[in-house]
C-alpha cells in the first residue's frame, strides 16, 4: 500500500473513535492513544491548526490531545491489518492505527 493510500484510509475515518501507538523495537508500544480521528487542519482547539482551503493529503492528524504528522515522516513501507494499518518508519520504529471492525450496516 503506498503512503497516499494509507492517508485517505485514515481520511475516511475522521470523527470516529481509533487507538494508536507508537513502537520501537521488540514490538513493545512506548505510547499508545484512543480517541477520535481528526485532522489537524479541522481542529480548532491546535495551536499548529491550518486552515483548510481545498482536499489535501498532508498527513496530519490529531487523537485528543496526541498528534501525529505522515506529511514528511520517513515512510519505509505501509501495511494493512486487520481493522487498521502499520507504518514502518526509518529506524525501526512502527505506528500502529486501529479501528473497531465495522458493525453490519456501517458505511465505510
């Protein structure tokens, strides 16, 4: 999956409730955050919010009060899992996103 894929994936799931964590070596998470989904550009409460004056895949996100940026992060490779996606990024350090898998009914 490329970078571009992964952002509109997390893109569809603005507003709605994701977990997740940051990993260095050994799979153990050295942070780990649940919340909603937003997009830096639509969070008001940000000091860092832009405004938003067309569709752009900068990569930047927000779950409470963590935030996250994919825009120039050094993105070796993205994989899909299940009910979410992992970025392996230079160094060995992995960030995990997942999403409660989806209730019949549910629009994706």
């Amino acid at each position: 999956m490329t970078l571009d894929e992964a952002l509109l994936t997390l893109n569809d799931r603005l507003g709605q409730e994701i977990t997740a964590w940051v990993e260095v070596a050994h799979e153990s998470p050295l942070l780990i955050a649940t919340g909603q989904l937003e997009n830096w550009s639509h969070d008001k409460s940000s000091s860092l919010a832009e405004p938003a004056h067309h569709f752009d895949l900068r990569g930047h996100y927000s779950i409470g009060d963590a935030r996250f940026d994919l825009s120039d992060a050094p993105v070796e490779m993205v994989s899909e899992r299940t009910n979410g996606l992992t970025f392996r990024i230079e160094g060995g350090v992995r960030l995990v996103v997942t999403w409660p898998p989806a209730v019949e009914g549910d629009l994706v």
